[in-house]
C-alpha cells in the first residue's frame, strides 16, 4: 500500500502506532513489548515491528539503547550528534543528552585510521537523582 502524501514528515499506520506505543510507556521498550501491546492493533509479526523501528530510527525519530536492547523516543528533532544515554540502573530511567563538541571528538577517533564509522553509541550507566 502506498502512501499518497508521502513526503518526509509522513507516518505510515505501523509507525504512528509504534510511536504512541512508545510515547505512553515513558520508558525503552523492546522489540517483543511493542508487540505484545500492537497486537491487538494488528501488528502480528515481529518482522513488521523490527522494520518499523529502523524506519523510525532512519527517521531519526527513536533510537536503539544496545545494552538494554530497547528503543526510545528522541528527546529533540534529527540531530547530527551522537546521542549520549544516561541510565539509571536501579530504576531504569533513561535520558538522552546531546554535546556537539563531545560528538565532533568521538567522531575524529575511528577516522584516524581509516575506519569509518556507521554509527556509535554512548551509554552512561549510574544512579539517578531519585534513586541517589
Ligand atoms: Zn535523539
Ligand atoms: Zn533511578
């Protein structure tokens, strides 16, 4: 099916789904969550949630925490800086902070040598200010 008003900005159904999804947990969620939650909106195969969240994430509209292997909704519009995640482990509270001088230098490392770098992650693991 294809959308008529594509342009940039616009959602498919799945996507509005999984963004809502996302924006009334308040909290990364994974991919099986999501599911479990979609499926009474239809959104039965885990193939269909896992494209969803990468065309999300190309959209630059969520991002991926790989060391809780969950998404969470961007804290800004499409940002060029690397997301800085700083989570709470006692509570699990995450939040995304961005440093462009912090990105410029991260992103001056991998090049040094020829490598060059898809993406990075930065996740900070410690005690939030509730949980301190
Ligand atoms: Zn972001
Ligand atoms: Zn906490």
């Amino acid at each position: 099916m294809k959308n008529v008003n594509e342009n940039f900005n616009s959602l498919t159904r799945n996507q509005t789904l999984v963004l809502d999804c996302l924006k009334q947990a308040r909290r990364p969620l994974g991919a099986y969550t999501l599911l479990e939650s979609l499926q009474k909106k239809g959104i039965k195969a885990p193939l269909q949630v896992y494209r969803t969240l990468n065309q999300l994430a190309d959209k630059g509209m969520i991002h991926k925490i790989e060391s809780l292997n969950a998404w969470t909704l961007c804290c800004d519009t499409k940002h060029e800086e690397t997301p800085i995640f700083v989570i709470c482990k006692d509570c699990g509270d995450v939040k995304e902070h961005l440093d462009k001088q912090f990105s410029k230098n991260l992103h001056r490392i991998p090049t040094d040598q020829g490598f060059k770098p898809d993406h990075s992650v930065v996740e900070i693991y410690g005690q939030c200010g509730n949980c301190s």
